[in-house]
C-alpha cells in the first residue's frame, strides 16, 4: 500500500498514443468536448487507420524510453478503410507473443477499440492504462539493454 | 451436509425469532443448514435514513468483511439487511474513494469477496422449486395466500436486481410449488409505511391498511411476507384502534417459510406458528375446498 | 532546413485557462529549428488569421503549426489561410491541446507539458512533410436515399427535381414511412395521409428517382464520389408494373394475420396492400405468412389474378441484386418506437386497455382500424375517462431510455384534444414532466388543448396503472398539489419514446457510418456539421439523426439534400494526396498486394514491382506496415516522421 | 607501397574466415597486392605487435564476429585505433548474428547451462570461468563475458558493413576489390549486397500471398518451386537484403535473414512480423490466435542473426 503511493509520487508513466482517425481520435475528441477528464499521461500519434501501425513503431516507442504503447481503432466491422483494423489485430496478437518473450508485460501495450461515440470508453483506458501501468513501473529500456558486464 | 453463512439480524433474534427458527428447519428439511456468522452486528439498516451516508456503511462493511473471513456467500432472512448489505457490497465493489476511507475507517477492511443473497435466491437457484416441489409432504390445497413484496426485496431494481421491481413473480412461483393458489392484487409491491409506524403509526397504518384491503377485495385468505417490519406493519393496522382499520375480518401475515416448513410436513411449533395462525390456515383451506367460497 | 513558424491559441479561454500559452512560446521559441511563434485569443477570428497570414510573409515560413482544437475542427481553416499565404496547404500541421489537453486536464502544469510535447511532435512532423497538390477524381452524379420516409421521400425529390438520378430504397412494401400512419399532425391539424399522399406519388412518377421497394443495402464499397453499392430486394412476386391493386388477390387468399401497419389491431392477408394510400400502387405477397411458395401450397392468389387476365402474379420470383453507382448516400432511416412491455409499471401488453401513443393514434385515424372511432380494445366501449402518460420510459436513464423524444408533448396535446371533439363529454388527463413546445405555433397549440378543451394536466409521474373491476386504476402523483392521485380510467394511452429503427446497426457498419451512444447516426458535428456523418460523402435526414418533428424532418432532408447537391454540382472532385507510394527498394514481392481494400495496388506487367493508382489509394497506410521491405510509404504520414514524432514524446 | 590489411574474428564460429578462403587462388594474387599485417586464424600474431602499430597505420580491418566479452571490445578498440577503415564484416560484426541470441539469456544462466545443467557436463566442483584465478604459478586471467551481446558499431566506430553468415564467396571478392583501388560508396554503406529484398532475385514462383497454415520445414516435404511462405514455411527472404544468390532457397531451405534489414528498414524482425501477420488466412480472434500459436518462437525466428542490432536488442532479465 505504502510502496504504492510511493509510486505514485515519484513515478508519471509515459504512454505513446497511436489512434485512429475515424473512431479512436473522435472518440478522444468527444471526451474532450465533454469535458471528461483523464491523467495527462498519454500523448496522442493520429493516424488515418490503426492498420498503419507497424510493429516496428511500436518497439521503437518502447525502446526508446516509453513505459507504455496504446493502440486505437474502430471496432471490428466498423473500420473506415473496410478491414484495416483486423489486419491489426493480426499483427497486434503476434507481437503479443513476442512481445511476452521480451519479457514485456502485457498491460504496458494495449489494443482497444474505441468508436467515436465512446469518449467515456476513451478516457477509462487512460485511466485504466497509466494506474497499471504506475503500478508496474518504469519499463526503463534503455538500461535494459546497457546492461553489458 | 452442506451449509451456508447466514446473517440473522437484530429482528430475528427478537420479534421475528419465528421467522428465524421457521427458515432454519426449512433448511434442515431441505439437506442444508444455515451457520450463523461469527461476529455479526447491526447491519445499520435503522441509519440509512442519516444524513452522513459513510456511516451508514461503516457498520455494513464491518459484517461484510467478518463475512469474508468464513465464506464467499452471506444468506440473509430479514427484506432490510438483503437491502442494506447487498447494496454495500455493490458500493464496496466499486472502489470509490468514499470505500477507501470507510476501510481506512474500519480496522478490517472489506474487499468484496462476498455475494449476499436471500433465502429466496438459495431455495430458488441452489435449492431449486422443482426440487421443493417433489419435497412437499402436505402441499397447501386451497390456501389463498397473498404474497406481499414491498419495497426492500426489490428496490432499488438497478442495485437490487432480485425481480422484476413492477411485477415481481419469485413469491408466488414458491407458493405455487407448495399447492397454495397465490393471488395477484395490486398492491402487493407498496410500501407498508416502514419505519413510520415507530414515529407516526397514524400515517403508516392507513399506507398498510390499504395493501391488506387490496389483498382482502382480490379474495386473499392470509398474507406471505419476508420482512418483519412488514409482517408487523400489516398486523397492527388490522388490529382495533388503527387509523382506518379494514372492516374485513381479520387477514393473518406469515412468514414464507412458515408456509414452505409446513408444506415439507414440518410441525407447526417446529415454525413457530401458534394456534390462532393455524387456525386461520386450515379454516381458509377447507372452506374453498368446501367449496363454500366465490372465486 | 525548413522555416518553420508556430502559432498558438487561446481560444478565449477554453485553452489559455489550463495551458499556460505564454510558456509554450516561450519554450517554442527557444528551439534552434523554430523561427517565429506567436499566440492569439481566437486565432480561428479574422485578426487571427491575419496575423498568421502576415507572419508567413514577413518571416520567410515555408512551414507553420498551430497549436489549437482538434484538426475535425479547423485543419481546413489553417490549411486554406496558410495556403492563401502562399505556403503549400500541406506544410501547415494542427496541434491539438484543446480537446486532446486544456479540456480533459485539471492541473495547468501538467496539461502545459503534455500540450508542449503536442506542439513539438507536431513540429517533427510538419519539418518533414513535403509540399503536396490534390488529386482530381471524377465523381458519379447519382444519388442513393436509404428509407422511404417522409424524410428519405423529401430529399430524393428535391436531389431529383435538380435533375439528378436518385436511387430510393424502402425496405417495407410502400413507400410513407411513419407518417403514412398518422391521422394528423400538430399544431396545424392537417390530415397527415392527405399532405404526404401527393408527395409519395410524385416520387413514384418522377423520371429522375428509382425506387426499390422490399430492399436493403448489402455492401457498401468505395468514397465520397464514388460509391459501389449492392442493393439486395426480395422476390417481387408481385409485378409492380402489371398490378392495378384490384384486390381480387387478397379476397381469396386464406392466410390471415395481424396487420402491422395498424399494430394488429385489425388483419390482413398474406398477399395484401400495405395500406390504402400505398406507393407503388400495387400487392405485396408476404413469403412468411403464405402457406407455402416452395413447394407451392395454394396459389390462389395467382389463381384469381390470371382469371382477371392481369396475370402480374409470379410464385417462382427470385430475390434479386442490383449493383448501383452513387455519388453521395443520404441516410434517412427514420425510428420507431420502445418497447413498452418493458415498462412493467404501467402494465402494457397485460392490459388490453392500455396502448401506444401511435395505436391511439390508428385509432384516430379515419382509415384506421376503428376508422376514426376511440373503443377500449377490450371491450369496444367508447371510453369516458382517459389517461395519457407522457415520457413513459423517457429521460430515465436508468431503466429505459435516458432522452427526450421531443415531439410526445405536441402529439399528446393533439391526442387529448382530438379525443375531446370525438367524446366531448369524456374526461382527459395529462401526466407530464414538463411541457416542451418549443417550435412555431406549438406552445399557443398546448395552451390552446388546455384551456379551450379544459384538459387536466397533472404535473407528475405514474407510479403504476392496474385493473380492479373493470377500471385502469392510475397511482400517480400531482408535484404542484403535492398531492398523491389516483383515477380509475377506462383507457391509459402510454407516450413512449423514439428509438432508431432496427438495422441501423448493421446499416452504420455496411456505410462506415459511426452510430451515437443511443444507436442514432451521428453527425459530423452537432452544430457545425448536423447534415453529414462523419464518413465523407453521407448525408443524414430524419429521426434515424436524432427525435425530430416533421417540419424539423423535411427541412433536414433538404438540407442533406442541397450538401449532396453540393457534392454533385461538380463533375470532379479533390482528394487528399496523402497516398502511399512505392520506393526504389520494392522487389515485388507482392505482399502487400491483397492487403489493399480498394485495388490500388498491382504488380507492374514490365518491372513486375507493386504500384500504387493515386485516384484508388485512399491513404490508410496499411500496407505501409505490411510491406516486408519497407519500401511503400505514406506521404507526409512516412516512417520518418512517425520515428520523430515518437523520439519528441518520450524524449 | 602496399596496401596493409588486416583480419580478426572475435565471437563467431570462424565461417566468415572460411569465406575468405573462398576466394581460392585469388588470395595469391591478393596477398601480391596487399601486406596482411594481422590475421589471428591464419597466422601468429600477438596483441602486443598490434598494439606497438602506429595509429592509422592499417588501410582496412576486416572485423567478424559480434562482441561477447571483454577480449572482443578490446580488440574492436585497437583496431579501430589502428586502422583507417574498419569494416564489420558477416552477420555478427554487423548484426549480432547467432550469437546474439544470448540476449535472450544472460551470463548466469549461460554459465549454468553449459558449465553445469547439460546432460554431457560433468563438473562435480562446479567451476565456473573466473576472470582471474590464483594459482602457485601467478595470476591467470580470462575475458569477462558479457551479458548483453553487442555489434561491433555499438563498441567502435564503423566504417562499412559486409553481411553474411558468411557473406557469399563472389560478393567478398567484390567488396575487397572495391577496398584495393575500387570506388567507395559513403560510410556506413552496406556492401557486397543487393538493395533489393531477396524476393527480388528468389525464382520461386508466387501465386497467393495468403497464409493458411504454418509448419516448420522438417514437418513437410515443400514444392521447390513455389514460394515457401505460401506453403506455410516461414521465410525470412521478403525482409531480407539480397545478394546472397538465394542459395538458401536454390537448397530448398527458408532464408534465414542473414543478409539483415533493407536500406529504409527500421526493424528486420518487427517488419516480418507484420507482413507474416498481415497476410494470415484470418478473420475471427479465434482463427488468428490459432495462426498465431502456430508460429515457432517468434523472437527466434524474426531476430535469428539480428537481435542485437534490432531495436529492443535483447530481452528483460
């Protein structure tokens, strides 16, 4: 408990926000017109389609020092660009199991579907995202991989 | 031979006893049996008219979390604890900062491993009516009983979520299984006038007198409750010198469970009926199956 | 390198009171790559955009940003003004710190710092974006109007009478809608069928609209210009054409069962007329109910007509497909109504007395069921004491619908007032939250109902409606006697609210058309934008947008229409160059070829390299991630910038 | 006067030292146009002749093998120091190669497994390599042994990359003729390679780039002419440098990715992951977790010569 709020003090995750156009940043948008408010902890990438987001662009955010990658879309069925999304999520699944190899928890990177109609469901994941994440702490990969002797 | 942790409260160990001992040899009867808690208190129902609603909770948490050291299901009898408790657990379940300082508050903390249900619930979904249907010995032909519901069982329905708030149906499908025939009257789901009656009988009796009436001109013979405050409200707006008492003859209020115990073929001291209610039972009975009643 | 300028807004103060704006120039300006940044109130207001305008000139910028609302907002206002300025449209970049910052965060510092990173990621980006023209694609100048309602109805005339193709698509068996079903309409008392009817048949007349009943949409493929779309219809057993609506089809069919369109309160057969007035004049066979089509069970119907030599009956009719290309899409779906069975209190569906706002209104309706007659269903007893339930399930969020339908108020009045003229000695009344009569004559039209006609309206809700000997016992409470009432009625008449008419789900799905949290199609912004989707290219009309009157309904329809008007009036349109393009390292390995939903990527015949068609692409970047070789890119979206753009967040 | 070159291997299996060999007679006249000043797998050298060299005095090092312990960093150092090129040279100078796998462990559990857990290891006193031993002699000393394997450019300053595990036998004698009076592309250039994915050059035929199933070669016997990743084998080769002359896939075995990423590439094994994902048969959660269950080992099989040049480099200990 103590070691917790210890955390929260101390600690602010960094999350890099990869959001689709059409669904996802709308949805983010009308969270901000409703005023709903959420940790500052999230910066946002807009994209056109989740499906632009390359695997890579995602090790490369945790790599170079964020704690923790969301990615957003349309639901299924209803991506913009007719299917998109589920090209995402075939990459997202796989790069799960990679990503468990890495020894990388699953809470820091996440894949959420969110419509533009859900600013609620928009700010609950940041919220949910940055506590698990805070409570996780640092992923801190740089000095992962200095560890050399 | 299975058992489950039962919350009594303050009623039944005193006024209600016999709706106590009444359900604990039904559940004997039926193979199970209710293990009292360790610890129990005041599940704080007389407070959730207080202002500081934290402290309505306090006491209620307090159960919960002794709960938890025993079991993950809290049975409870009396209408008001089901309501108090169960809409604590919801509270507790949703971690808001206002439960963080009550488990602050409290020197054991609750952490929502308990689900309370009704009595009704485990005969319902554990026990299941079929199953009380095959153990009726003596089913209840020609008793026409008048389930009242009021408030607490069902209300508020988004929290409670025990039947459907408008046209509730769980009484009456037990009363069925046991032979009674139910009858439906309008107002079955009002309120009896609660607490009223402590501080203002002439206010409460009339609210009840009227649930008695409706039961009465719809040809009810007898009244099934589950709460005590009810049970006690209807009887003493009948009784000579209540607020617009009903005219009708007398309409005696039992417990559900006295009806399900003499339906298993229980005795009726082993539920606690007294004679006079007795009385009125097989007088109802036989006079419809005499045929000498409408309907 | 680029000369880049930042500009930052205020927005009165819906920025400025949580992000600390003189901080951010201060720090933005600090930056070595930038080489003005300036802030402004409202830089979206002329001065705003002048003062952009002259910073671009006076500094040299060949690139800016602006850090301000959400690019759904004003990109288009930035990039025209940067572009009058001389810049290309595409070196200016927004930076949202209103609603993605100022908006959703309390503490200033913080929201200060997380709109800073906003500011110089979007910096990063704009530095490597490079100066791009719009491609010009040609556009199909046809319409498509989902729902043949009075909605659907208006805009597919209005589209047609420009002198454009309009394809109407109805999935009932005529053409009407709601409207059709109403007996007449507030605050003017017009008999509804007798303003409607006119319109329902210029519709079937007019050269420039096809109208496919029994249909639905299937597939929707394509953008904004150039729609692809399948149009499924069920088997026309019926020839439209041939049919004269005689009816001796109808006499002799044996299938009976409860109208629809009358809420089954009166029968029709199986092969029947939707209604009196319906569009096509002409049979509909309802396969469901008929005795048996395959294997072919009775036929009579097809019997009597060929006696009659019409011969326009044909039992072994296939569904059939239509494929149609469209231009712009108008949605007009229209609503129905809740389900009152689940509003147990007032005992709907138990009682055979208490009914639906639009039974009664049936009832009332000349050609109705009781062709105009009020009778308790029950009984057929005229009823002398009415109750009418406004909101029933309405503004509850808990337990039914958490909005207001807007228009109970209005038809309620009408209701009481029309019962009033048909039983002047009979006794009305009116629960109601509040009245809402806001629109043209409608408040004077209440007060009128209440006090000429001497109405009761009592300020209060319903606890719960149920019988005892022969009567509708009402439990409510009146707020502004204070007083609890109860009264035994011989009809209760439940106003429930609006909801989207079933398969707007799907629809939403098959259009890319996003859907509001209560299931209606949303806007592209609700004051802004309220004729079009989001989705480019669809318009929206009618209550299938949100609860709408009829003067409300029509006027949206026009309007939908006119911005697909708008859309057609040119032969060609511009699309956003943000497309992918293939770079010099592709070794045609073709992976990304099945990837593409739109055809835009192919092997080249010579080179046997992947190419991209400028006018297919539509820039969703996906096979950018997919090509193995990381030889296609996204223009100004490019690995480069999305790399930077991460290195300026967790730097 | 001659040119002055040198060679080294530090952590790798020798291969890339057989490829010079490779050249066969050529080495003859190649030793006729350049002085070989240093070549440890051929010939004796000891450090300390290299370390008296003047600065810069050697024209190009070629450098194979990644950087494992302390042995491998020092030398990097010297011949960095020493030289005016130098060269990574094969797929663990320049992308950690197999060695690099160690990345997926770390000293302990490397010691352990090879000094202790194998069944073929005895060692009842459990020793360990110390990197510095008493003994009645004097002091003995070993190389510390990293935990983290790195590429040569993440120790020293390099110059050009020559990939292969081992780089092909033409293209090497290509690269060290570009070194003796050829032309030289700018620094950081990879050479002796195609621009180009290997599909470019695979003569493999493609029909439908969709993935249904996926098996590991040995648990099928494969169509040599069609193209392996539509037979559900996973081929590294449509993110991978050509060059090589798909020798690999003329045996009917999948590339392996040792020619390493492609010119814009930011990532070789997260780039295969997702055009492999991509193109799975699969619409449903259920139908693509189970294409994606079926994938052996990913990190292995995506980073198998380049982990620790991919961007995460290694795993979390």
């Amino acid at each position: 408990m103590t070691e917790t709020v210890q955390l929260e003090k101390t600690f602010e995750p960094k999350i890099v926000g990869f959001l689709c156009k059409w669904c996802s940043y709308a949805g983010a948008d009308l969270a901000g017109t409703s005023r709903m408010k959420y940790p500052p902890n999230l910066n946002v990438i807009r994209v056109n389609c989740s499906g632009r987001i390359d695997p890579s662009l995602l090790l490369k955010a945790l790599a170079s020092g964020a704690d923790g990658v969301l990615i957003a879309g349309c639901h299924p069925g209803d991506c913009h660009y007719t299917n998109g999304n589920i090209k995402t999520l075939r990459r997202f699944r796989l790069l799960q199991r990679m990503l468990d190899q890495f020894g990388i928890e699953r809470e820091r990177v996440r894949l959420e579907w969110i419509s533009a109609s859900e600013g609620e469901r928009f700010a609950r994941v940041v919220r949910s995202m940055t506590e698990e994440i805070r409570s996780l702490g640092p992923l801190n990969w740089k000095t992962t991989m200095e560890v050399a002797a | 031979m299975q058992s489950y942790l039962y919350f009594p409260g303050c009623t039944l160990r005193t006024v209600a006893k016999d709706y106590d001992t009444s359900a604990k040899a039904c559940a004997r009867a039926l193979g199970f049996e209710l293990k009292e808690m360790q610890g129990w208190l005041c599940c704080g129902a007389v407070l959730s008219n207080v202002e500081d609603n934290l402290m309505t909770k306090a006491g209620p948490n307090r159960i919960l979390a002794r709960a938890e050291q025993e079991g993950d299901r809290l049975v409870t009898l009396c209408a008001g604890c089901y309501n108090v408790l169960k809409r604590t657990d919801l509270h507790a379940k949703l971690a808001s900062p206002t439960q963080q300082s009550i488990n602050t508050f409290n020197e054991d903390s609750y952490n929502g491993g308990v689900t309370v249900v009704h009595f009704l619930e485990v005969i319902r979904d554990q026990v299941g009516f079929d199953v009380i249907e095959r153990a009726v010995k003596v089913p209840l032909k020609g008793l026409r009983v008048g389930a009242y519901y009021g408030c607490l069982l069902l209300r508020p329905s988004g929290e409670m979520k025990f039947d459907d708030p408008n046209r509730p149906s769980i009484l009456e499908n037990l009363l069925k299984r046991l032979g009674c025939t139910p009858i439906d009257y309008p107002a079955r789901t009002d309120c009896c006038g609660s607490y009223l009656s402590v501080g203002s009988p002439e206010n409460s009796q009339p609210m009840s007198g009227a649930i008695v009436k409706s039961a009465h001109s719809c040809g009810a013979k007898l009244l099934a409750v589950g709460c005590p405050l009810c049970k006690y409200n209807l009887e003493s707006s009948q009784l000579p010198g209540a607020k617009n008492a009903p005219a009708e003859e007398f309409l005696p209020v039992v417990y559900f469970t006295q009806l399900l115990g003499l339906a298993l073929g229980l005795r009726p001291e082993e539920l606690e009926l007294d004679t006079q209610q007795m009385q009125a039972i097989h007088e109802a009975q036989t006079r419809t199956l005499e045929g000498r009643e409408w309907h | 390198m680029k000369r880049v300028g930042v500009f930052v807004c205020h927005c009165g103060l819906n920025i400025a009171r949580t992000v600390n704006v003189k901080e951010i120039i201060e720090k933005t300006s600090k930056r070595s790559d930038i080489v003005f940044a300036a802030d402004h109130k409202y830089l979206c207001s002329e001065p705003g955009q002048a003062l952009i305008k002259d910073s671009i000139r006076q500094h040299k910028l060949d690139a800016i940003v602006v850090a301000a609302c959400s690019p759904a907002m004003h990109e288009a206002t930035f990039k025209t003004i940067a572009q009058l300025s001389g810049l290309n449209r595409y070196n200016c970049e927004i930076a949202n710190i209103r609603e993605q910052s100022s908006w959703v965060h309390d503490d200033p510092d913080k929201a200060t710092a997380k709109a800073q990173i906003t500011v110089s990621q979007t910096i990063e980006k704009v530095k490597l974006n490079e100066p791009l023209q719009p491609i010009t694609v040609p556009v199909t100048r046809k319409v498509l109007v989902i729902g043949g309602g009075i909605a659907g109805i208006r805009a597919a005339l209005d589209v047609a009478n420009a002198g454009y193709q309009v394809y109407l698509v109805e999935k009932s068996g005529s053409i009407g809608g709601r409207m059709a079903q109403l007996s007449e309409t507030f605050p003017t008392l017009d008999c509804a069928i007798c303003i409607l009817g006119p319109l329902m048949v210029e519709v079937y007349r007019h050269p420039n609209i096809k109208l496919f009943r029994l249909s639905k949409i299937e597939e929707v493929r394509g953008y904004i210009g150039n729609f692809k779309v399948k149009v499924r219809q069920e088997p026309e057993y019926v020839d439209v054409a041939k049919c004269n609506a005689c009816g001796e089809c109808a006499k002799v069919c044996p299938s009976e069962i409860p109208n629809e369109f009358d809420f089954g309160l009166t029968w029709r057969k199986a092969i029947y007329t939707p209604f009196a007035q319906a569009v096509p004049p002409a049979y509909v066979l309802d396969a469901k109910n008929c005795l048996g089509l395959l294997p072919q069970a009775c036929g009579e119907c097809k019997k009597a007509c060929d006696q009659l030599g019409t011969a326009c009956i044909n039992l072994d009719a296939w569904q059939q497909t239509h494929e149609l290309e469209v231009g712009a899409i108008i949605v007009a779906t229209g609503y129905e109504l809740y389900d009152a069975t689940k509003l147990t209190e007032y005992g709907y569906g138990t009682y055979p007395d208490v009914m639906t706002s639009i039974e009664f209104e049936r009832m009332l309706s000349a050609s109705g069921p009781t062709l105009g007659e009020i009778k308790r269903p029950s009984d057929g007893r005229v009823p002398r004491e009415i109750v009418f339930i406004q909101c029933a399930g309405q503004r509850e969020p808990e337990t039914a619908l958490p909005y207001c339908s807007k228009i109970c108020c209005m038809y309620t009045a009408r209701h009481a007032m029309m019962f009033h003229e048909k039983v002047p000695d009979g006794q009305t009344y009116v629960f109601y939250m509040d009245i809402r009569a806001g629109g043209k004559g409608y408040e004077e039209f209440v007060k009128r109902c209440q006090e000429e006609r001497g109405l009761l309206y009592l300020r209060g809700r319903v606890a719960k409606v149920y019988e005892e000997n022969g009567k509708l016992v009402v439990k409510g409470v009146d707020t502004i006697s204070g007083k609890k009432v109860q009264i035994n009625a011989d009809l209760v008449v439940l106003a429930v609210g609006m909801i989207p008419s079933a398969g707007s789900k799907e629809l939403a799905s098959t259009l890319k058309a996003s859907l509001d949290a209560n299931g209606f199609f949303s806007e592209a912004h609700p004051k802004l934008r309220p004729l079009e989707s989001p989705t480019a290219g669809i318009y929206l009309a009618g209550a299938g947008q949100s609860p709408k009157d009829i003067p409300e309904t029509v006027a949206q329809a026009s309007g939908a229409a006119s911005k697909a008007l708008d859309l057609l009036s040119s032969p060609t349109l511009e699309r956003e160059p943000t497309v992918a393009q293939v770079l010099e390292s592709c070794s045609g390995c073709g992976i990304c070829i099945p990837g593409c939903p739109y055809d835009a990527l192919s092997l080249n015949a010579n080179t046997k390299l992947a190419e991209v068609s400028e006018a297919l692409c539509e820039g969703c970047g996906t096979c950018v991630a997919t090509c193995p070789s990381s030889s296609l890119s996204l223009r100004n979206l490019t690995d480069q910038q999305m790399l930077a753009m991460i290195e300026a967040i967790v730097a | 006067m001659k040119p002055k070159i040198a060679f080294n291997w530090a952590s790798s299996c020798g291969g890339c030292e057989i490829a010079i060999f490779e050249l066969g007679a050529k080495i003859i006249d190649l030793t006729n146009k350049v002085d070989i000043v240093f070549w440890p797998a051929v010939m004796d050298y000891k450090y300390s002749d290299l370390e008296a060299m003047p600065e810069k005095s050697i024209d190009v090092s070629f450098f194979n093998g990644a950087i494992q312990n302390s042995e491998n960093e020092h030398l990097a150092q010297v011949l960095r120091a020493k030289s005016k090129l130098l060269v990574a040279f094969g797929s663990c100078a320049y992308l950690g190669g197999i060695p690099s796998l160690a990345n997926t462990s770390d000293r302990d559990h490397i010691f352990a497994n090879s000094y202790k857990e194998t069944s073929t290891t005895e060692n009842p006193e459990k020793t360990f390599p110390q990197t510095n031993v008493h003994i009645d002699e004097g002091e003995l000393t070993l190389p510390e042994f990293y935990n983290t394997v790195k590429t040569l450019d993440q120790v020293a300053d390099v110059d050009y990359y020559v990939p292969g595990c081992p780089p092909v036998g033409e293209q090497v004698s290509k690269v060290i003729s570009q070194f003796v009076g050829g032309e030289l592309p700018p620094k950081g250039a990879v050479l002796g390679a195609s621009e180009k994915s290997l599909c470019h050059e695979c003569k493999r035929v493609r029909t439908d780039r969709k993935i249904s199933k996926i098996v590991r070669s040995y648990q099928t016997t494969s169509d040599p002419k069609k193209c392996l990743l539509e037979q559900g084998i996973i081929c590294m080769g449509p993110a991978t440098r050509g060059g090589c002359g798909s020798i690999c896939l003329d045996a009917n075995m999948p590339c392996r990715g040792c020619y390493g990423p492609l010119p814009k590439s930011i990532d070789q094994g997260a780039k295969m992951l997702s055009a492999l994902s991509s193109i799975f048969d699969a619409d449903s959660e259920e139908d693509i977790q189970r294409l994606v269950d079926s994938v052996p080992d990913p990190l292995g099989t995506f980073y198998r010569f380049g982990l620790a040049h991919s961007l995460m480099r290694r795993t979390k200990q």
